[in-house]
C-alpha cells in the first residue's frame, strides 16, 4: 500500500507506490549499480509538488461538497498519472474511511459493455469472479461498490478514472447507470476524471455534440487544468523535497546524499540549486514566454541527469560546474517538450 516519507517542513514529501516486493517493507535486492533501485529512478516515491496540491484542494473541495464528478487536464508529461496516485493517497491519509478507487480507461477498438464491467471490477479488487451475463456483472460490481461505502460509514465512492481521453459515449453511459444503481441503494459518487490535453476536451465537445449535456453536466461541468513547473517556488519545493527525502527510508540518508555524500555532509543542498536550474530551462526555451510551464518528465530526468553528473565529482571542495544545469537541461530535451505543449494547445 501507498506509505509516505515524513520531513520536517513538509507533512509528507513523497508518496510511496504500491511494491513490487510482495510485502512493502522488505526491499528489493539490490544487485549492481544501487543508482538503479534509487526511488528517484524507478519513480516508486513521488514527490509532493505545488501543482500536485493544488488538485488535491480541487479534489477535496469536491468531494467534501459531493460534486457529481470533475476533469483535470493536462499535457502529455504534465504528470497527470502521478498526480492521480498522490492525490488518492493524501485523500486516504486525511479520511482513512474513504472508499477511493481507480479505474484506468482503456481504448477500446470494438466498444463491449461486458468488457467494460469486467475492466471496472478489476478495478475495484475483483480479478478472478468475472464470469456471467452483463446484468450480472453489473450487479456484481454495484454491489461490492455499495458494500464498500457502508462498511466505511461514509456512503460515499471516489473513483478517479485515469486516461479518460480513451472514454467513449458508451463508457460514460455504463458510468451512468452505476451511478444511479448506487444512488438507489442511498450511495452517491464523485468521479474525478484525468485526461490527456487537447483530447479529454475533445472527448467532452463530443458529448455536447451529441446532445448529451446530462453526461456533462453530472461527469464533466468544471474543467481545470494541471499545470507544469513555471516558478521558483515550484523548482524549491522540488529540489528541497528531494534533499528531505530518505533512502532507505529511515536510514536518514537523504537523495541529495546519496549522490554527493562528502558534498552533503560539507552544507551542500539541491534546494539552493532552484535559480540556476529554473535559469536554465528558460534560458533553453528562448522563444517560450517567462511563463512557460515545464512538464514533470522532462524536469526529473533533467534533475537526475544533475545528480548523476555532480555524483562523478564528489568531494569536500566540489563546485557545480557552470554548465552542468545547461547540460542536464539539454539532454531532457526541454526544448522540444516545451514546444510540443505550446503548439498542442494552440
């Protein structure tokens, strides 16, 4: 299950993701270069970031105020998939009774409303009984829903729904009708849908097109965007989120130290890095406004292409090369990320 890293300044950093290890707590064998298994690398950790919490305020918002559902958008690399993870982790933080799921949409080539409850009980733990007509499955699956929401006293079901760019028409009428199945049984449901950027708002037009504004309106009525990194305050939060997590956790040795441990150890700190690092994707984005966003892919590997660099030149006396933030900057091609976000929402 999710676990989150403690730091002080920041309640919770990062969020664990589910192990690959059977159980959470014995770690991986590590065999080789540990660069490897660094969380930073596997993305099995992900940090908390401003943009993050600003969704799960979005998130809260609705689901404290029962809205019927909500839709994120966001550019291909924005971080929509990691904020989905996060996000539900905070939530069940906060309200540890809160029955969260998530469904990931899948494209479908030929539409299947059996494949379609199939997929959502997988969902929602249910792998192996899976056989039967399609009412089956659909009572099956309205059924565990509304068992789930009364054994946590909370009559209630977020489900975040991942990749909704890939719904269809028909996806969003099987949707319906669970809602209204859990409505009977006196269990409402707030949907937080996560899509890829411009092709969730096409998916949206698509329902105004053909008519079916009650789908909007209960699904898809308030839009917001998630943003990329853009400020000096989101590149601290960053950096200094990776100088206060632990690997291994509770070994007290930091990310930062963990690459750079003489250098650590004489006051060294990633989080002072922020102004060159942000300096130098806008100084790579020359023809990107200042306010330019810059998409959490390309920003962590450019980070971790830093941190393998300066690991190369540890020492008591290390000084960051001057170009060290230009050439980790260029080899996550910012540039090119930047551009492709620019002209995909013109």
């Amino acid at each position: 299950m999710e676990r989150y890293q403690e730091a002080s300044g920041m309640e919770h950093v990062g969020v664990q993701r589910r192990a690959r290890s059977p159980d959470a707590d014995v770690p991986l064998p590590v065999e080789g270069d540990p660069i490897m298994f660094h969380p930073l690398f596997t993305e099995t950790v992900m940090l908390r970031t401003p943009s993050i919490d600003e969704v799960f305020l979005v998130v809260k918002r609705a689901v404290l105020l029962r809205e019927t559902g909500c839709v994120f958008q966001g550019e291909s690399g924005i971080g929509k998939s990691f904020a989905v993870d996060m996000v539900q982790a905070m939530l069940l933080r906060q309200y540890p009774r809160l029955c969260v799921f998530t469904h990931d949409a899948h494209n479908h080539e030929i539409p299947s409303i059996r494949a379609f409850f199939k997929h959502f009980l997988k969902s929602v733990g249910q792998k192996k009984e899976q056989k039967g007509e399609t009412y089956d499955l659909r009572t099956r699956l309205v059924n565990i829903l509304v068992d789930q929401a009364r054994i946590s006293g909370t009559n209630l079901i977020v489900l975040f729904i991942d990749e909704a760019n890939a719904m269809l028409l028909s996806d969003f009428l099987f949707l319906k009708d669970v809602f209204n199945d859990l409505v009977r049984e006196g269990v409402q449901m707030v949907t937080i849908l996560m899509g890829q950027s411009p092709e969730l708002l096409h998916v949206i037009d698509m329902l105004r097109t053909e008519g079916r504004n009650d789908l909007v309106g209960r699904f898809a009525m308030r839009v917001h965007a998630i943003r990329g990194y853009n400020s000096l305050s989101d590149f601290q939060a960053i950096l200094g989120g990776i100088d206060r997590c632990q690997y291994p956790i509770g070994s007290e040795i930091s990310w930062t130290a963990f690459f750079v441990p003489i250098a650590w150890r004489q006051g060294f700190r990633l989080e002072q890095e922020a102004q060159r690092c942000l300096a130098a994707m806008r100084a790579a984005c020359k023809d990107a406004s200042k306010l330019a966003e810059f998409p959490a892919r390309q920003v962590f590997l450019a980070v971790r292409s830093f941190l393998v660099a300066l690991s190369g030149i540890d020492g008591a006396a290390m000084k960051v090369p001057e170009q060290a933030w230009s050439d980790a900057v260029r080899y996550a091609l910012i540039q090119d990320a930047v551009a492709r976000m620019k002209a995909s929402s013109k």
